[in-house]
C-alpha cells in the first residue's frame, strides 16, 4: 500500500487569513477547526499550518520565540489538541510548519548566546567577527534587503540572519544544536501531528569558511522566486545556503520521522535552480519523503514552462518524489500571475486541474479552489516588512494572505466581525464560499467534483508521466500506473485550439472529469483554459 501522502492533495492554510472566532480581526486555531469541513469536502488529504508558535509576529509567525507554545493571537495548547481531533476524524492530515534555519531574536537560546562568547550557547548561533574596518565579515545579502549580518554590541560580533534582523541563523553545523530542534519536532510527533512542512530547508547551514558570495554574471538566468528589482538575486549564493552538509542534517530528520508511523516532511527549497535541490534532497530512502520548488511559482512561461519543470526533476537522480505548487503565501495568487489581474473561472479550473495531474504530491493555497485573484493593498495598509521594503517595484505578500471570502453579504465577507488585519477586495465577496458552494459552474464545485474524480485514478495519484509534443499553448502528458494509462491535455491560453492528435484511435472519452474539451473524430476541441483527460482505449471507465 503507497504511503499516504503519495499523490495526495495537501490545503494549505494561513491561520491568521482563515477565521476569526474571537473578534479581533485576525484568524484563529479554533476557526481553523471550525472549517475543517471546507477543506474535506473539497477532497484534500491533509492540511498544512502556517506556523502558529509564540512569536513577535515581525514576519507573521516565521520568526519563532518559543516552539512548543501556541501564540495568544491563535490560541492555546488546547486549541491544537482539538483542531488535530477534529481533522482527523475528517479523514484529514495535519501538517505543521517547522521553522528550523532561525528563530526570534526574543527565543531564550538567542538570549542566551548573545551574553557573551563563554556561556553554553555562544555557538549556537552564526556569529562572526568584523573585518578590520568595522564592516561586515563577508558580502552576503538578506532575502529581505541589505547585508545579511547585524552588529551586536554585546558580544562585538556580527550574527547572520538570511530574512529580517529579528531573525538570527541557528548555527546547525553545532551537534548540539541539530539535537535541540529535533526535540522540538519530537515534542509536535508526540502530540500527534503527522508531519511537517520544512520552512527554507536549504537554508539550513552555511559555509563555514564564510567566503564571499560570487557575483551573478549579466546574462546569467534570474534565481528562481526572486523578484527582479530585489539586490538579493545579483549574488550566486554559493556558500550563504544550500551547504553539502544539508543532506546529513535532513538524514537525522528523517530517522527521527520513521520512528514515528505514517508521518511524513515535505521541504521548501528555495535556490538557484530549485528543482535540482529539491530533487537531491528526496533522492535516497534516507532523506526527506518529498520536497516542493519554485520553479512553477513565478511569472508564466506557458505550457514549455511547465514540461521544463517537470522533466527536469524526472531526470534527476534517485527518482525521489516531487511535489508541485502554483501558489502559497509568499507568491502572487496563480490566477493573476498566469492569466492576468482579470483571469476567468476557466483560468482557476485550469489551473487546479493541472496542478493534481502532475507526476507528485499537488500543494493547493487556500482560496485557490475559489479561484481568487491576487488583492491590490494599498500602500498604508500594507503590513508585509518585504512588500514595504520593496514597494513600488515588488507588490510584497500582503496581497495573497488576504482573508478568505466565507460570505458575500456577511461583515468582511464572513471571516471576522472586526475590522481584518488586511482588507478584503469586492472581487473576492463576489467569490465566496457561500456563493459558490450552490453554484454548479462555480469554481469550487468544479474542484470538489473534479478531486473526488481523482480520488478514483491511481495513474493521476501514483504513476509515471511522459510528456507528448504538441504546440504551445498545449500541454499534454501520459500517466501511467499498473494498468490504467491516462493521457492529459491542457490548453493553457484564453483562445479556443483545434489539434490533430496522432494516435486518436487508441483514446477514448473518460466520463467525470468535469473539464470543457473533448477528443472527436481524432482532433483535440479545447476551449480557451480548457483541457480533456482521455483513456487508453482497454482501459476507458
């Protein structure tokens, strides 16, 4: 029997976005286990928790104070215990985000390291001295803008932190260290979540020598996931991240996991070219069970784009298992980045229909299967440190984390009875759950009826793919598993295309799918954003 999470369907949720029990404006534990139902109907196979811990809250939560604490903002203990009863008697995994490179500047590990360079925890930190003339030890840049190194009076050192100041790098090269946040992960395994979302895994150890970062040539290909007007994208990060000494670190994590049954961790990987890391990182038995790229969570490059992506990881070696995402709270929302500020319903179904058809496991956001279009924030009520620092050039995070639309005529569209901690667009309203719930076109009741249909094909869950050649804007794919052999195609533009396909006879039309094409008289009808799957013709069901 394949492990769970093979070929499984994960929502992810931002619990400060979701709902809002107590009137604050912000979302809460307790209403994330009140529409735990949404997320099941709609036929996921787990969640995945944007971090809840105690935290300052300098960057939403990825900037940890204390691991095994649940911040007020979200609730308690308690709350976790009862979101986890609850989804699991749905039927539901629940991920929790593990934030293992850095915690808060406040988290008492830090406090204590700061003290001085004798106490037990000097080291447990990145800590470097100035060069002679008081400037930082090396060139290297933080994701969030300026030099990855903070001057600390105390120690008269400089300590590394790759995102904002308030979050210092752990020294994971320190045995000692390594050993601490794997208790964390313990303490979570031991309550009974079933797995973690690895928060920036590449980003985990640094090159100990603390050389200097090469630049990036002029014609050299943009990083993966990082916008153009961002400083950080002109460095190759050599020796800042993606340490070969990672995959020793990620093996403990792992022998930890398999002392546990059926839990699992799937790693961001974040880097240059973000497929081959990740690949590397799932490679061997021994590592993690799956990991996610950046290579399809940036501008569209059409159908060629997406075949790129995906080929590239199969040709890696040790045939590990992806896992794919078209949005997440860090990106621009999937319908305005690939079809533009005005996309259709079409464009959203396309789009959610293809991500679960590729080769791995598919990591839908939530509001994707409302097909939300990313929100405009004004700049005054931007609260994203990275879109502020950023601004004009890059839009920040804020527009992708706003709250979902539970109502349309409700207060802030269902989600709090209090002013949101981010406004909630019209063009969201007019998309809510409520409304699209009794709406048999809407967008959501093609997702609901669309992953129950998958639920039924193990060659979508489970098997290879092979990519076929056809013209842009289409793209096309066989997937196979034991006997069942699918072949998928999907237009990925708003005009209608008509294509012969060369071995019509052996297809034949596969009922329940719900997408807007067909395959007649050995041509391809799809509409703009439409798609079609088809059975080999002994296998048709």
């Amino acid at each position: 029997m394949a492990e769970w999470w093979r070929g499984a369907v994960v929502y992810q949720i931002y619990p400060r976005s979701f709902f809002d029990t107590n009137g604050d404006g912000v979302g809460d534990l307790a209403g994330v286990t009140e529409h735990l139902y949404h997320v099941a109907a709609l036929g996921a196979d787990a969640v995945w928790l944007s971090p809840f811990f105690r935290s300052p809250m300098k960057d939403f939560g990825y900037d940890v104070e204390d691991y095994r604490a649940v911040d007020p903002l979200f609730g308690a203990l308690a709350d976790v215990d009862r979101l986890l009863e609850r989804a699991h008697a749905l039927g539901l995994r629940v991920l929790i985000d593990m934030v293992l490179s850095h915690t808060s500047d406040r988290h008492a590990w830090f406090r204590e390291s700061r003290q001085g360079r004798g106490n037990p925890k000097s080291d447990w930190y990145v800590w470097a001295d100035p060069k002679p003339d008081g400037t930082p030890p090396n060139n290297w840049l933080s994701v969030f803008g300026g030099p990855a190194w903070t001057w600390d009076s105390r120690r008269r050192q400089y300590y590394l932190h790759n995102f904002l100041p308030g979050q210092p790098d752990l020294n994971l090269h320190n045995r000692a260290v390594q050993d601490a946040v794997l208790a964390e992960c313990a303490f979570w395994l031991e309550r009974g979540v079933d797995g973690f979302r690895l928060d920036v895994a590449n980003y985990y150890l640094h090159d100990r020598l603390l050389r200097d970062n090469p630049a990036r040539a002029p014609d050299a290909p943009w990083p993966d996931g990082v916008p153009p007007g961002s400083a950080y994208g002109m460095q190759v990060h050599r020796h800042d991240k993606s340490q070969p000494e990672t995959v020793a670190v990620l093996r403990r994590l792992r022998g930890l996991l398999d002392r546990y049954p059926d839990r699992m961790a799937v790693a961001e990987v974040h880097d240059d070219d973000s497929v081959a890391r990740a690949a590397e990182y799932v490679a061997a038995p021994d590592r993690l069970h799956t990991a996610y790229n950046f290579a399809l969570l940036g501008p569209f490059g059409g159908a060629a784009a997406v075949r790129r992506a995906v080929e590239a990881f199969e040709r890696q070696p040790g045939r590990g298992w992806p896992s794919w995402a078209f949005s997440n709270h860090d990106t621009e929302r999937v319908a305005s980045r690939w079809a533009g500020p005005e996309a259709p319903p079409a464009a959203a179904r396309l789009f959610l229909a293809l991500l679960t058809s590729l080769r791995g496991t598919a990591f839908l956001y939530q509001g994707e299967e409302l097909g939300l279009p990313q929100a405009e924030v004004p700049y005054d009520r931007l609260r994203d440190p990275f879109g502020i620092a950023m601004w004009p050039e890059a839009g920040g995070r804020d527009g992708c984390r706003t709250p979902m639309p539970w109502t349309a005529e409700g207060a802030h569209a269902g989600f709090s009875p209090a002013e949101p901690w981010l406004p909630i667009p019209d063009a969201h309203r007019a998309r809510a759950v409520d409304v699209q719930r009794t709406d048999p076109d809407s967008v959501l009741s093609f997702a609901r009826g669309w992953l129950a249909w998958r639920k039924r094909q193990p060659a979508l869950r489970l098997g290879d793919i092979r990519f076929r050649d056809l013209p842009e804007p289409l793209l096309a794919f066989e997937r196979r598993h034991e006997e069942q052999r699918l072949l998928c195609v999907f237009n990925l533009g708003p005009r209608a295309v008509e294509a012969p396909l060369a071995d019509a006879e052996r297809w034949q039309a596969l009922a329940g799918h719900g997408l807007p094409g067909a395959l007649s008289d050995g041509v391809l009808h799809l509409p703009g954003w439409g798609g079609v799957v088809v059975a080999s013709e002994e296998q048709a069901r």
